[in-house]
C-alpha cells in the first residue's frame, strides 16, 4: 500500500493492529504504533483502546498501566472505555495498589472519572460478583477526594445484600452516612431490603428493618411488602402474618401487591380456605384482587385438586371481566400436571376459549398467545 504512494489511515492501522493483538502478536502490534507514530499518523482512542484491553486479558498489566501513563503524560485523549477496562481488571485480578497509583494519575482528568463513569465501573462490578472489588474502589475513590453519590453507594449495597451480608450493608451505610453527611433515603433502604429478601435472607431483613428505625428511617409499605413477600415465598405464613400486623400498627396498609403475597403463603402452606377467605377480605377493604391475585390463588387450588374451586374461581374471574392470561393457562397446566385431572382441565381450557371469544376479546393478544400456547 505504501510502495504505492498510499498512506495507510488511522482506521486500517487500528485494524490491523486488533487482528495482531486478536493473535497475541502484541510486541507487533507495538511495531505498528511505533511505525504509525513514525509516520506522522496520530493514533485514536480506539487505537489505545485496543491495546490496553489485549494487554489486560495478556494480564501484562505493567505495561498496560505504563501505556496509559504515557498517554496522560502527552495529553491523548484517554476516553472512558480505556480507564474502565484497565481498572476493573487490575482490581478483579487483586492489583489494588497498581489500580491506586494509576487512580492518582488519572484523578485530574475530570472527563474521565465522571460521576456516570464511576457508577458503570462499580455496576460492571456488582453484575459480575465482584462486589468487595467494588468496595475497594469506592474507599480508594475516597482517599482522592471523589465522592460517590447515593446510587453508587446503593449498588453495591445491592451486592452485598443479594449474598445476605447484612452487617457488612450496616457498615456501607455507617460509612455512607460519614462520607455524604446524610443518612441513606427510604428508597436505598428499600432496594437493600428487597435484595435480601429475593435471596432468601428473610430474617437478616427483619434485622435491617430494625436498623432502619434505629437510623430514624422507618420502613414504610413498600419495605414490609418485601418481608412479607420473603416470608410467604418460603410458606412461612404465620412470620408473614406477625410483619403485616407490625405494619398496621405503624399505620401503614397493605396494598394489592402484598395481599396477593400473603395469598401465596397460604397456598403454599396448603391453607387453601385461609387464602380464599384473604381474597374476600380484600374485596371488603376496597382493595380488588387483580388477575396476578387470582391466578395465584388458581395455581394453589389446581395443585391441591380443588376441581370444584376451581370451576368457581374461573367463572368469578370471567364474571369480573378479567381476560385470561398465559399465567392463567400456566396455572391450569399445573394442575394437569400434578393433579391428575387431565380431561377435566382440559375442558375448562374450553369453557375459558368458548366465552372469551363470545365476549369478543378475539384481538386481545394476551389471550390469543395464551390459546396458541394451549394448542401446542
């Protein structure tokens, strides 16, 4: 190309240079940005970009941060994604140190460590588990002066709250309070306890409910509805109950969304009456039960073999308007499945069809995925 008069861009060069590191030619891939510098082709981003990032998989992490110093030294444009790949895989491979003095060489280039850039590093770090690495960095952030601001804090909580680390949140959190002067809002709390509870640490979230008061933050419905959700996920509806009665005496009313847990509780304790009667209560209160109520309530009956609720429960559905959905379907499949009654599930798949259709719901696309998955 050169033999002919051509002078290659920065694009072909940066090309070239990702087949080379692709092979882990990468002491040619330095050649070449030798030979581009030789012939007045100013390198980009993508080009440092390259580099850097086989370098780090290469775990040549020496050479990675001394190519990023040198790019800081002569003022190249150090974009995000090169600082980004270089950090995290220097704390992800225990090179905290080497992190922290690239960190400080860093720290003046205030379109790098951005707010945003700091909240996707730690993020990258919370969704691949490598939560006490993003820790790390938010102390090391720290020592330099950057404050991080109430979501970052809340991501790692977030974290550490899914492996059920509630002391080490109580500990974020004190040191949240220290560093920001302020404490953590109702919403931080709630994501904290609500991750707890989805991995199954329903009583260490009991435990984080009494920090809250103790912190002056009392938990509010959304906060109880999450217990409760932990507790009735697990069957253990007597827990469950002792929650929502602290909840109404701290003034605050269940909603749709928790009765329907409470609802699920029950059935999954096999207190098929107690669930049945929560439905009704919640009519009396003004609270309706959705189709996500009664789908979950249809699921325990079908599983227990109630034949006859179930037939009753269907048409107070149909009655009330509500279309039935994939869930719905799914409900009555399980019950085909576990209960043994094949042809009598089946023929309220057609009841279902029959008035559906005569209602003309035919455009509903919930409903015509949910016949569709019926006749596969």
């Amino acid at each position: 190309m050169m033999g002919r008069g051509l002078c290659p861009s920065v694009s072909t060069y940066n090309l070239v240079m990702k087949g080379l590191c692709n092979t882990g030619s990468i002491d040619e891939a330095y050649a070449l940005l030798a030979n581009m510098l030789e012939l007045g082709c100013v390198p980009n981003s993508e080009t440092y970009y390259i580099l850097v990032k086989s370098l780090c998989t290469a775990k040549s992490f020496v050479e990675a941060c001394d190519l990023v110093s040198d790019m800081v030294d002569k003022k190249y444009n150090l974009d995000r994604c090169i600082s980004e790949v270089l950090i995290k895989c220097l704390y992800q491979e225990g090179q905290r140190e080497r992190a922290k003095q690239l960190f400080g060489k860093i720290v003046g280039v205030d379109s790098i460590l951005s707010p945003s850039f700091v909240m996707q590093l730690v993020k990258c770090f919370v969704r691949e588990g490598f939560v006490d690495e993003g820790i790390e960095f938010i102390e090391d952030m720290i020592s330099f002066g950057w404050l991080p601001d109430e979501q970052v804090y809340r991501e790692v909580l977030v974290g550490v709250g899914v492996m059920g680390r509630v002391d080490q949140a109580k500990n974020i959190i004190n040191q949240m309070t220290l560093v920001l002067r302020c404490s953590p809002c109702i919403v931080t709390y709630n994501v904290l306890v609500n991750s707890v509870c989805k991995a199954g640490y329903v009583d260490e979230a009991c435990d984080l409910m009494w920090f809250m008061r103790k912190q002056g933050c009392p938990p509010n419905a959304v906060t109880y509805g999450s217990v409760i959700d932990g507790f009735s996920e697990k069957g253990l509806v007597d827990s469950a109950k002792c929650i929502l009665s602290e909840m109404l005496v701290n003034g605050c009313h269940p909603n749709v969304v928790i009765y329907t847990s409470l609802i699920k509780g029950y059935c999954k304790a096999g207190m098929l009456v107690e669930s049945m009667s929560l439905v009704k209560k919640m009519e009396d209160q003004d609270c309706s039960p959705n189709l996500y109520t009664y789908n979950t309530l249809l699921s325990g009956l079908c599983r227990a073999g109630k034949i006859i609720e179930v037939d009753q429960l269907l048409d107070e559905i149909l009655e009330k308007g509500f279309i039935p959905d994939i869930f719905t379907y799914d409900a009555l499949v399980d019950g085909l499945q576990t209960g043994c009654h094949g042809h009598e599930i089946r023929h309220r798949f057609d009841r279902i069809e029959h008035k559906c259709l005569n209602q003309e719901f035919k455009n509903d696309r919930l409903l015509l995925e949910a016949l569709a998955l019926r006749r596969t």
